[in-house]
C-alpha cells in the first residue's frame, strides 16, 4: 500500500517524492531541529538519497513505510514532514513529525499529527504511537493534540505515548 493524499484545514499532506528533498532540505535547515532526534541538516543531494530509500519501502516485508510533506494551501511551499511506520498486518503505526523552524507556533504540527492519526484510524490501524523526548514539551503537546497520552513507558531514552482508547 501507498500513501493517500490528506487534507486538513491549512495543509495538504502529499505523497512524498525524491524531488522534495531540496526544497524540504531547506525546511529542515535549522541544527535546532535536531536537538531532541539527533543528527544534523542534510544536504539536498543527502536528503534526495534518503527520500530515494523511503520511497522505494521498507526492507522489512512486516514494515510499511508512509511519509508525507506537509504543504501550507496559503503560500504553496513545503512546511515539513510526517510519518508512519505501519506494522502487525496494517494494525499498529509508529509516527513522527517535524515541522520548519520559520512555521512553528502556529498549530501546524498537532494540525497534521491529527490528520496523520485520523487517516490512519480510516486504514484500520487500531493502535497509533510515537516516541518523544521528555524534554521535548512542543512535541509532547503536539502528541497530546492528536489524542495520544503518554504511557509511562520508555525506550531509548524517550517516553512512549499511544493514542488513548476511542470512549
């Protein structure tokens, strides 16, 4: 299976591309984003590669990769990325996002985690999670957004949330 477009109130959440990666090279420029997922800023010719490698699947035939960018409808440019790594059979999803510095504090990350999460629960993943830094309060908001309660849980040093049971 392969990403589905969605939309949101702002943002459209397309299919990700190779082709992307220069412009969300850009995006992702700021060393500051790193700060809690490690790593640093990619090259476009680096992110290309990455892209090329995400697109083409998972090596894992029990993983799903789907990754979107994330396009503000106002202004047309890329704004960042989200991410599911869908296992058991179509059941469970680990997901992530990232958002550019210059388009923080405006929403825009629980925006499109909640319809990240939505789109998911309509493919019968029953079970949605993310792992977040503890210090990270901005992603842990962004999670709490999208339904997710953390755990108590941990692994590798982050806290895991799961998306709370539908009531």
């Amino acid at each position: 299976m392969q990403p589905q477009p969605l939309v949101s109130d702002r943002l459209d959440l397309v299919p990700l591309r190779a082709d992307q990666a220069r412009e969300m090279a850009a995006v992702l420029s700021d060393p500051a984003l790193h700060t809690f997922i490690g790593g640093s800023p990619s090259t476009p010719e680096a992110l290309r590669a990455r892209y090329e490698r995400l697109v083409a699947g998972s090596p894992d035939p029990a993983a799903t990769w789907w990754n979107w960018v994330l396009r503000l409808r106002e202004s047309g440019r890329l704004v960042g990325t989200v991410q599911a790594t869908v296992t058991e059979e179509g059941r469970l999803a680990e997901i992530a996002w990232v958002v550019g510095t210059p388009w923080q504090g405006r929403g825009l990350a629980a925006e499109a985690a909640r319809t990240l999460v939505d789109g998911l629960r309509e493919q019968g993943v029953r079970t949605v999670v993310a792992h977040i830094h503890p210090e990270h309060h901005a992603s842990a908001a962004v999670a709490a957004a999208a339904g997710l309660v953390p755990t108590g849980e941990e692994q590798d040093g982050e806290v895991r949330w799961r998306l709370a049971p539908a009531t």
